[in-house]
C-alpha cells in the first residue's frame, strides 16, 4: 500500500483569517493526525512565496497529498493546483478546507470558530488520502460553425468567422435574412435607413462562398459535443445532418402584444396602435389614422409590457430612443402635429443617445412622466369616435391631467422567442425566468454559455441595440474562431463514470442529467456517460438507486471520509 | 375641461418672456436652492411643470411666482441652465395678464406697437387737457408778485388734483377689479373653503408684507433689497402727497430746504431717482441673474419711473430758479410721462406686484388656515371614528 505523506497550510489571509482563528492552535493539533508529515501556517498561502513553500515541501519532504486551509476554492483552488503541477505532483492530489468564508467572516466566538476550523482541516486530510490522479483530456475541434438565426447578429457572426476562412452553416427559420431590424424603417440615433444598413450585410452573406446559408429550415435535433457536434435539419423538403465544432444562437426576440392590458385597449379602440403597427405606417411613408387622416396630436406611451411585474419586469432596452425616433419623424412629416411623449424613464443610454434626446426635446414635443408600475394611462375612446383621451397622474407635477389625441403609439416590450425553451433544450444551455437564454457568467463571460462550444449572442440574450448585437456576435465570433485556431480544446475530468456491472439500465440518470450527457446503450443496456458533455454536477450519481454512477473526485468514499474526519475533529475537541 | 394638457399655451408665453422650455428636466435643485420656498408652497419647479405642460387653470391658481422675489440663486444653481428665476418672471407677466379683466394687459406684454400706443395716446391726451386747462398766454403768470413761478395758476392746482382723483379712483378700481379676479382664480375656483374670520386674522400679513417686504428681505441679494426698499418707501410718499396733499405739497411759495414739504420730496426724490438708476443700471450689466433678461416692459417701466422723477426734478429746479416758461414746459412734460406711466404699469404692467405680491401672500395664508382646518377636521373625524369603533 502506498505510503500517505500530506502537507497541510493553514492561511491567516492577513488578518481576514487569523484574527477570528488561532491558526497555530489548528497547526499543532493536525500535526497530531495520522499521516500528516508537516503543516505549517503562513499570512498569504496564494501568494507567490506561498506557493512556492508547497513546492519546496513537496520536493523535499517527498509530500504526496496536500492540503491548504484558506479561502473559498473558487478563486484559488486552480491556483494551488497549479503548484502541485509545478512540483511534479498530479493536481488532483489536492484538497482545500474553506476557513475564511465558512469560519472567519462567518463567526464571532474565536474559540469555536477554532474548533469549527480544525474540524474542516481534519474532514480534508482524512479526504485527500482517497484523492486519485486525474489527467487531462482534450477532444479535436470539427472548423465549420452552426449559426441559428440570420439576423443582424448572427449575420455579422457569420461573416466574421467567414472571413477568416471558417465554413459557417447560417440557420434562419424564414424565408429571407435580416431578422428584427428589416422590419425597422430609420435606426436611432443618427437617423439612417435600417435598410440600407441591412441590405448590405445581407448581400455580403450571401455573396461568401463560406457561408451556407439555409432559409426557412429548423434544427430537429443537436447532438455531439464542444468539437463534434451533429445537427439534423430539416425543411419542407428533405432533412440533412450538418456537422460542426462550435453552435453560435442568436435567435433574437419578438414583440410583446399588448392587448392583454386592459387600460390601453389596443385592438379594441381604434387608432391605439403598437410600435410595429406605427413603424410599418413610417416604412410606407404616410402617418394616418383609421380614417386616412393625418393625426393633429399623436401621443405614445413608453414601457408597454416593460418594467411591470405584471407583464415584463426587465427594461426593453430600445423603445425610449425608438420613441424618439418617432418624435423626429413625426415632425419632419408633419409639423404641426402635437406629440406627447408619455414616459416612465427616459432611458438614453449608448453613444449619442443623451444627444438625441437634447435635440429631440426641442420639436414639437411634450414630454410627461407617468408611474409605470402602478398607474398606468387609461385611454378612452371619445363620442365622436376621431379622437381618445388618455387620463393619468403626471409624476413630475403631481397633477391628474388628461390629453386629447387622434393616435396613440404604444412602445411595445420586446419578449423571448416563443421556442427558446425548445432551441435549449437542443442545444443544452437554459433559458433565465423571462426566457432568455442564460451566459457562462454575467460579466466576465456574457457570450458562452454553461455548455462548452455553444454561445450566444445579440437579443436572444437580452434586449439589446444593434450595436450591442454585433459588439456580442463578433465577441462570439473571436472565442469560436479561438477554439478552431487551437485544434483542440480541453474538456472538464471530474466528470461521472458508470459501473457498467451495477447498471441496471433504468435510466433515472439520463431524465436529470441537466447536460444531456447520458445516453443508454440498447446493446449493453446500461446509460453511458458522455465525458465531454458532462460538467461533474453529481447528479447523476445521486439519483442512482443502484449507485453504480460515481463522480470522480467526489466519489462516496471520499466525501465520507471527509464527514468523518470533521466529527472526529468535533468529538476530540469538545 | 379639467387639467387639459394644452401644448399652445408655451407659445403664448414665449411672448411673456419665456426663453427655453426643454432646458427644464426636473431634477429639483432650483426648489432646493430657494430661500423662500417651503412645504405647501413649492417653488419654482412644480409652476415650470405646470408651464411645459399648458396646465392653464393650476397656472392661474398658482400664488407661488408672487412669493418668489427673484434672487436668482435657482437660475445660478440651475444644472441646465433653464433659467428657472426668469421662468417665474415670465410667470408673474403672465399672471398679470389673466387678472386683468381688460384685455389691456395682455395687449402691453403682446405687443411693444401696442403698448407705445397706448403711452402715446395717453400721454397726447394729457397734452390736450393741458393745453385746454393751461393759462400758458397769459405773460402776467411768469412771474408772481413774490417773484417765483406761478405754477398753481399757470396750470390750476384745482384742475391737476380733480385729475388726480379721477385716475386715483380710475386705477384703484382697476386695480381693484383686478385683485379679486385674482382671489376668485386662486381661492374660489380652487375649491378653497376659508372660514370667515381667517380673512380679518390674516389681514395684517397684508398691511405688514407690504410696508416691510418682509419677505423680500429674506431672499440673498441684500443691497437689492435695500435698494427696492428706498424706492418703495419714496414712491409711497411721493404717491401719498401728490394724490391726497397736492395742494400742500405743490405750493408756489417756496419754503426753506428744512420744511417737511421740501424734505419729504428730497427723500422721495432721492429714493425714486437713485432706485431707477440702481435698477437701469443692473439691467444693462446684466451681471445679476434677475437683471440679466429684460422684456421690454421692464424697460418701459423703469425708464418711464426715472424720466417721470427726472422731469419733476428739473419742474422744481426751474421754479426755485424762477425760470417761467421752462418750469410750465417741463411740468407739462412731466405729466405727459407720469400720467402714462401711472395708467399703464399700475393696473396692467409691472407695476401692479404692488399689489398683487402682498395680496398672494395674504391669500396664501388664507390657504393655508383653510388647508389646517380640513386637517383639524380630517383628525378629528377619524378620532370621532376611532371612538364610534372602540
């Protein structure tokens, strides 16, 4: 049997650790604990000095397991790790005992936060032991890309990677490119034609001779993992299988209908119209109302399904600008025209927007505050049938005012793709409460996703201008083109592995593994885990009734030992 | 109808002096910064909403632009430079044009041709009743027999005063008129309940405000403040003399420089002439944030004050010098400006926050007695309720 020789280092973390636990007191009584050949304590274990007292303990006292009391091991367990490769050691070989966040910040009584923290240390040297090497692993990368959605993200996307000499398979569910912005007339804030814009993107699509691109097809199903992926896909006539290294969503968004607030009665007044409805009346360059007329006084109300727990909770994002937009458009079409700007807040946010707010609020506007959480506009069709009063507390004046108009534009939320769940579901990733699909972390990785090889990008993510929408796509595009210029990628080792001889193939695994990644062998009959697809979550492993599923580096035998090493600790100190 | 949003109206009161209307964007520095605003009567932001967004019938009941004096720390502090100070001003002209019942005021701050006009007419007919009136031919008045001007038989004493008391009474009911008209918009149409007594208890709020311009005084500009005073307090004497004691005061006999006619009318004098000059001054500096925008009825008002004292300085020089025929000339002059002058500024232009900025404080504490009885009221119903309950 091996010989077990661990190093254990209690960190003071400066003060944030030592002031609330006796560090030397934990020091001299793991020294006690079988096994344990030294242990030390020092103010900053991560530091460079710190590390490098591992690796100078390691090579000299022929350590085999190691094990740092310190932080959280979020942030520094890859950094120890990392150590333990340097001194030639398999990084696995490494246990950490959380004792600033668990014990430190945690508690108030230095003598049993000491306690509490021996008892960590001992439940992690009793654990290393069973700590078995682990090794790298890396899979090959398949260089062409699958794109689902031909709007402007994944357009730009797909000429970006395109460009560099990747083949791209461009999915888009209608019958041309060009997505949300092709339904838009003029683009804020400089003014210029949506169409323009995007009819130059759509020609250099479908100009590149890497780009294939696939019109009103829908993916049936996606399979493989991060470098070798498969999708079946399908239109009206036939069905293909692609195959790709890396899937890039951008889906987009939809409008929100606004008939379901009953104050705004849109589709039952008549001249009570959406954003889309009025940006249609704007693309055939004549403002009416239903009775052909031009409108003497249009009013338009901002956050219509946006920022109200009962429809959206999130801001949309765009509607403010697009609403000043309208201001614009409206009095260069029409002058005389009164407009009255309805607004929650108005949110000018991205280069020269606050500008064209300045400029905006100098034409023919009235700008008017209203509380859109709890008193929204009621409007009211009036007897002579021409024009609606809108009624409401004007926020900044406190005072209850009404408005006569001939037209009402409601800037509508934008919401979620009705089949983001499905495109999810496909694709592995998940989509947040509002439907949006989740990113890798919220700001420091807002393009990939928790499946690796699949990322997002432009609005199925979030409401976003185009700007942001390509500044995401091409972001995308850089960390794909990455994983193609590599060749290979490495893939997660702490993933489950199934005892083929316990099996008993009821796969109660494969309906809760959140990554897709067990599959059942009608062969063998017995579910076999995917190692690339699988992210070592444990669910599996838990779910099994047999317990032939074992996630390595957190087998049973492991996390045992460790809940006996921190009760032993307990009853010795008590 | 009620509360109607009526984006016309900035257009009308462009024409009172009302320069940016977006600069505004509520951010509530200006009601912060003033040193006169205070709960329940919350100035300037809430009457420049009320302005953006045509609310003519908050507008007309609104007392707060004549409880604000114009010091102009809100348009210095202003992040937007929005010129909330002048946007009050504007206010106070436009004010000045709803209580007027005539229409005239409207006319004046509309139109410069109109109120011109109105000077020129004013001023043409007074010329007319003078020459009518005047014994201008007759050589035998250029000297009396003491030796000094005769300037009560030139130009009848008797005449000039009966004129007096007929534009005294003329403006006064103008005036008047014009204050209740006020009272009925911001009291009465407000749905404000005043219990009669308040009107007596309130009243000296009024008669005080009025001598001290207590309120004034509390704004920064100190010197400005002393300054208006002076003016005040002359134009009060000045006004009390000639229309109640004209013939004590307008005597062809001249008394030696301590008597009370001559050191009453030198403090008058001083006050009205070193006033308007302080005032002419400022405006053309244009250093200080209330004398920084001029509507042209400012000017009218402030150069028709200082050439009406100017004129009556030089009718006084003449005399005392026995310069016959300059003293008739200038005096008719001097009421050819004067008349015009008292016409036009005390009814319907500037002139009338004489009586207009006392009264909005009166009449803001009637509101306010009214606003404490509700609530005395509201309380004791619900304790009545509490009580019925338990």
């Amino acid at each position: 049997m091996e010989e077990y020789r661990i190093g254990v280092y209690i960190c003071w973390c400066g003060t944030n650790i030592a002031m609330m636990v006796d560090v030397e007191a934990v020091v001299e009584e793991i020294k006690k604990l079988p096994n344990v050949t030294i242990a030390k304590d020092y103010k900053y274990m991560c530091s460079d000095p710190g590390q490098d007292l591992i690796v100078k303990d390691i090579k000299e006292h022929h350590l085999n397991r190691i094990v740092v009391a310190a932080c959280s091991p979020r942030m520094h367990e890859p950094t120890f790790r990392k150590a333990l490769e340097n001194a030639g050691l398999n990084p696995y070989f490494f246990e950490m005992a959380n004792i600033r966040e668990q014990v430190s910040w945690v508690h108030t009584d230095r003598i049993e936060a000491t306690r509490k923290a021996k008892g960590l240390v001992a439940g992690a040297v009793k654990r290393v032991v069973h700590h078995k090497a682990l090794n790298k692993r890396y899979v090959d990368i398949h260089p062409a890309t699958l794109i689902i959605g031909a709007g402007v993200a994944g357009m730009s996307a797909a000429l970006e990677i395109a460009d560099s000499g990747q083949k791209v398979h461009l999915v888009e569910q209608c019958n041309q490119l060009g997505g949300m912005v092709r339904k838009v007339d003029l683009n804020y804030p400089y003014l210029n034609s949506s169409r323009q814009t995007i009819s130059q993107l759509i020609k250099n699509t479908e100009e590149h001779p890497d780009i294939q691109i696939y019109t009103e097809s829908k993916i049936d199903k996606i399979s493989g993992y991060i470098g070798n992926f498969r999708a079946l896909l399908s239109n009206h006539q036939e069905q293909r299988e692609l195959e790709f290294g890396n899937i890039l969503i951008a889906t987009g968004l939809k409008s929100f209908d606004p008939s379901i607030i009953e104050n705004y009665g849109y589709k039952r007044i008549p001249n009570v119209i959406t954003s889309a409805d009025f940006e249609k009346m704007l693309y055939s360059g004549l403002i009416h109302c239903e009775n052909g007329k031009e409108p003497g006084n249009i009013a338009i109300i901002h956050c219509v399904g946006s920022r109200n727990e009962n429809y959206h909770p999130y801001c949309s994002r765009t509607c403010c600008m697009t609403a000043l937009k309208y201001i614009n458009q409206i009095s260069s079409a029409a002058p005389e025209c009164n407009i009255y700007d309805i607004y929650a807040d108005m949110r000018a946010i991205g280069k020269d927007c606050e500008e064209l707010y300045a400029s905006t609020s100098k034409k023919n506007v009235m700008f008017l505050m209203f509380d859109q959480q709890h008193d929204l506009p009621v409007i009211k069709q009036n007897g002579n049938g021409k024009t609606v009063s809108i009624e409401f507390t004007e926020l900044l004046s406190g005072e209850s005012i009404h408005i006569q108009a001939n037209m009402v534009v409601l800037m509508t939320a934008v919401e979620s793709q009705a089949n983001n769940k499905e495109i999810a579901h496909l694709a592995g990733i998940s989509t947040d409460k509002n439907g949006f699909f989740i990113e890798k972390h919220p700001k420091l990785d807002p393009v990939a996703t928790t499946t690796e090889g699949v990322y997002i990008a432009g609005t199925c993510q979030s409401p976003k201008d185009i700007p942001d929408s390509i500044v995401q796509a091409k972001a995308a595009a850089a960390r794909i083109l990455a994983t193609i210029a590599k060749g290979k990628v490495q893939v997660e080792v702490t993933t489950a592995q199934v005892n083929e001889d316990i099996c008993c193939g009821c796969q109660c695994c494969a309906s809760v593994c959140p990554y897709s990644a067990i599959s059942y062998n009608e062969d063998k009959k017995v579910s076999e885990v995917n190692e690339i697809l699988c992210k070592g979550c444990g669910t599996c492993a838990s779910a099994c009734p047999s317990g032939a599923i074992v996630s390595k580096h957190f087998t049973d035998n492991q996390i045992l030992s460790q809940i006996t090493g921190v009760l032993e600790m307990q009853i010795e100190t008590a | 109808m009620e509360n109607l949003v009526n984006p016309k109206l900035r257009d009308e009161l462009k024409k009172f002096g009302v320069q940016d209307w977006e600069g505004c964007y509520h951010c509530g520095q200006c009601t912060a910064n003033c040193p006169l605003t205070e709960q329940g009567q919350l100035f300037p932001r809430k009457d420049i909403r009320s302005m953006q967004m045509g609310l003519k019938k908050t507008l007309a009941g609104s007392l707060e632009p004549w409880l604000c004096y114009y010091c102009g720390d809100c348009s210095k502090e202003c992040p937007r430079n929005a010129n909330p100070g002048e946007m009050m001003m504007a206010l106070r002209r436009y004010l000045t044009s709803v209580y007027d019942w005539t229409g005239i005021s409207k006319l004046i701050y509309n139109s410069k041709i109109a109120e011109f006009a109105l000077i020129f007419i004013i001023a043409a007919l007074v010329l007319i009743l003078s020459i009518i009136y005047s014994q201008v031919p007759d050589r035998s008045l250029w000297i009396t027999p003491e030796g000094g001007v005769a300037i009560n038989q030139f130009f009848p004493v008797e005449y000039v005063h009966f004129g007096d008391m007929v534009m005294f009474v003329l403006l006064a009911g103008l005036l008047i008129s014009n204050i209740v008209n006020m009272y009925f918009k911001v009291i009465v149409n407000q749905g404000i309940k005043v219990h009669f007594i308040n009107y007596f208890t309130e009243f000296w709020a009024l008669i005080w405000n009025f001598i001290s311009q207590k309120k004034f005084s509390k704004c920064d500009s100190k010197p400005y403040w002393y300054v208006h005073l002076f003016l005040v307090t002359a134009y009060v004497t000045l006004f009390v003399m000639v229309v109640a004691f004209l013939t004590w005061f307008q005597t062809d006999t001249i008394y030696a420089w301590y008597h009370p006619q001559r050191i009453l009318g030198y403090y008058a004098t001083l006050g009205l002439f070193a006033g308007t000059l302080y005032f002419i001054y400022q405006r053309s500096r244009k250093t200080k944030e209330n004398s920084k925008h001029s509507h042209y009825t400012d000017w009218t008002f402030i150069v028709l004050l200082f050439l009406s004292t100017l004129s009556g300085i030089l009718v006084h020089v003449f005399r005392i010098n026995g310069m016959a025929l300059a003293t008739y000339y200038i005096y008719i002059a001097h009421l050819m400006i004067l008349t015009p002058m008292l016409m036009i500024e005390v009814p319907f232009s500037k002139w009338s926050h004489l009586a207009y900025r006392p009264f909005a404080i009166y009449f803001a504490r009637l509101k306010k007695a009214a606003e404490n009885k509700q609530k005395e009221a509201n309380m004791e119903a619900t304790y009545k309720l509490k009580e019925s309950i338990a």
